[in-house]
C-alpha cells in the first residue's frame, strides 16, 4: 500500500516537474523569439535609416 503510494506521490511529482519545465522552455523561447524579432526590427530599420541618408 506504502509503495502505491510512494509511487503515485512520485509520479505527481515527475508530472508537476515536466509540466513547469515546459513552461520554463516555453517562455524561454518566447523570449528568445520576441529579442531575435526586435534585432531584426532594428536590424531592417537601421538599413532603412542608412539607405535613406545616402540619397
């Protein structure tokens, strides 16, 4: 009875550890995703301030 419990307890655990990891991961990469897009923005627009100086 003890290590049905045991395993259930540790298989809640497990599952609570995978599901904030993915959170983690996830914003992670929202993050990630949001400061690759604002490089690019001010990437294209520091082009776009170049290009337009030069004519």
């Amino acid at each position: 009875m003890l290590y049905g419990i045991t395993k259930m307890w540790v298989r809640s655990m497990l599952n609570v550890y995978v599901i904030c990891n993915n959170a983690l991961v996830h914003k992670q990469y929202v993050i990630a995703n949001s400061t690759e897009r604002v490089q690019w923005f001010l990437l294209t627009t520091g082009l776009k301030i170049v290009l337009t100086r030069d004519t």
